[in-house]
C-alpha cells in the first residue's frame, strides 16, 4: 500500500482530529475550509497542514480553501472510515463494557455487533445494545457472520490463550487492549493499545515538568 | 531532563512491556535475566534491549545478564512509578468508570482518589471504592489535597470548558481521555489519549491487510 510508505504514521493519527474538526464545519453551510480556519481550529502549523492534505492527493484552491465535502470524503475513504467492518469484542469487563458503549466506533467504520464472555452468567444479557455471548459460540458465530475484526479485552494471563482462539475460529485483526504482547501466526494482524505505554509517556512528561 | 532526550519515546513506550515480564520473573528465585530470557519473552531485537537498557544505564554481567532487582528499579525510578501520584478523574461516564477500577494504574504510580462529575445524582456514590464529588466541590478539594493531575473523561463538547475549570483550580497535569484538543496555559502539560488516532493506524493497517 503506496499511501502508507508516503504518509507516516503521525499523520494518519492526525486524520481524525482533522475530521473532527471538518465534520463540525460541515453542519453550516460552508462549502471550502481555508488553511487558516484549519489553523485556527487545529493549531497545527499551516506547512504541516498542506503536507497532511497533500499526502491525500487534496490541493486547496486559491483563495478559498479546501473543498470540504471532498476533503471530509478524502479522509474517509483514504482510512477506510466509509464503510463498515462489523467486529466482535472478547472480553465485557469494565474496560470492554466501556468500549461496547462508546458510539464513536460505529460513525468511523468499526460496527461492535455482539460481546463474548467466558462467564456464563453474563451471557444472554445485553450491554449497549449489544448481545454478549458464550466463548463457545465465537467459532460457529464468526464463521456465520463472516466477523474478521476482534477487540480483545480480557485479562492480560488469558490473553494469548483468547488470542489463538480467536486465529482457530478465523478473526484476522485484533485490536489488543490487553497488556499481553501476543503471538500471532502470519497472516493475522495485531494493533496494540497498551495503556500502560502511554501512561509510561505520561509520567515521565510529568517527572520533567513538575521535576521533582 | 537529558534522559528524555537520550531515550527516544519507542523506548519510554516499551519499558512498561519490561517491567511487566521482569516483575513475573521476580516472583521465582532467579536473580538475574539474560538478554536470551528477554528476548524469548519480549520479541524484541536483542540490540534493541541492550541498547534500551544501556539507557538507563544498566550493563549487563557477562554470562549472567541483568541484575533483575535492579533492572525493575531502574525502569521503575526512570519513569517515576517508584513513587505516587494522586489524581482525580473527571466524568464518570463509561469510560470514567472502567478506568476507575483500573487497578494497574495505582500499581505504576498514579493512584486516582477521586471522581467529579457534574450530574449531582452521581454525587455522593462511590464506583470501585473512590468517591464521586460535585464539580462545585472540585477547586476547593484540589488545594486542600494538593492535586496536581487529572484524567479527563467528560463528552468532548465539554472538554475545552472543563479543562478551564481544571487549570483554575489548580491542575498542572491533565490526562486528555477526550477527542477535543485542549487550549492550555503555559505550565500546564496535556497527555493526548485519542482512541480514534489509534483506530485509524489500525483501520490503515487493515486497509491495507485485507486490501479490499
């Protein structure tokens, strides 16, 4: 994939910040969003900014800006945030419960559309909306569903064993909460959100300011 | 603060990996750990380790490896989670609530003592044993407990204004749960968690991945 070699890693984190911002214009009537209203919203640098665009094939036009339908769909599209990937979420304690909730998924491509848990108790309820089932059913329900997403959110010592569960019944992505690193065979994508990494750049972010 | 610059932000962002397999490793006899044992737990480059430990100016014992005790004190004390941190959580919505009973976090450091929120009927209640106050309480709480940090977790159209309300009372660290960027004054620093920068590096990975 060409756009990601020539797009680095920072911008791609900035798109949804952009879009934020752009979908909040995009309630007025405006047609273009010029660099200096990005600016003003944004606080990125201006030079910044036109390289972010442009790295999307965008150019503004002169005097009036970015269109901004086209720029909203040019961000979309490029994350693959215009259309819908269903995923299941393993694991519904506070942390999964919290996610299951969190509708922000769903308008950026991420439909949550059932829960699983290995506590049989909770299992038939509803969190969000949302069903959670038996970890019994997960092989038979992702082959029926055609489900290739996971967002694991299971206690760190189970999460490997959750993790080859997951490859067995045919996921090919996991969004991994956990604070497991996992082993995962070719094949199937793996995207860590470690928590505790970013509190670690947090604290020494802190550790330097309040130097003490 | 020389160390920051030294050590690049990959390796402040892989230390707590470290601490977590050294400190399952302390829980047996072993005194000390190979670069081998690192590397068969971990899956880093064994560079790559030498070179993160060397930072913190650790060397490794010829055919013995790292003094384990050591090593986790050293992590422990370069990223401040040798000592606490007390903070508050605003917005106990559903997120607030999960990270409330995050138990890791008083493990490494930051050790939230209390939730504000500004729906009274929650006030009052307790969620994983922290007690939830009204935000009219919260400047006075600040100053009288010298609290310095905060995790904000409100809706993202109330994020700008309670930030405000936050660096008035006194906050001088804010953990930013929201997808607002925050408008701060000079002494105030802001951690950016943006759940969505994260899911669009993963919808880009799987973008490309499943290249459909």
């Amino acid at each position: 994939m060409d756009r990601l070699k020539i797009l680095n890693l920072p911008a791609i984190r900035r798109f949804p910040t952009y879009l934020h911002i752009l979908k909040r214009l995009d309630t007025s009537d405006m047609e273009y969003v010029s660099t200096a209203e990005l600016i003003d919203r944004l606080d990125f640098e201006a030079v910044l900014i036109r390289k972010d665009l442009a790295g999307l094939g965008l150019k503004g036009v002169p005097r009036r800006g970015y269109p901004l339908k086209a720029l909203i769909n040019a961000i979309e599209s490029y994350l693959g945030w215009n259309k819908d990937d269903e995923a299941f979420l393993i694991g519904s304690g506070a942390l999964g419960h919290a996610l299951l909730g969190y509708e922000q998924f769903s308008d950026r491509g991420l439909k949550i559309v059932a829960a699983f848990d290995s506590d049989e108790s909770k299992c038939g309820s509803e969190i969000s909306g949302k069903p959670v089932f038996s970890m019994t059913k997960l092989e038979n329900l992702t082959a029926r569903m055609g489900i290739r997403i996971a967002l694991l959110c299971v206690p760190w010592h189970e999460a490997q064993q959750v993790a080859d569960q997951l490859v067995e019944a045919g996921i090919k992505a996991i969004w991994n909460f956990t604070a497991q690193e996992l082993d995962l065979p070719e094949g199937v994508i793996c995207h860590n959100e470690n928590l505790m990494s970013s509190l670690a750049v947090f604290s020494v972010k802190m550790k330097s300011h309040f130097n003490d």
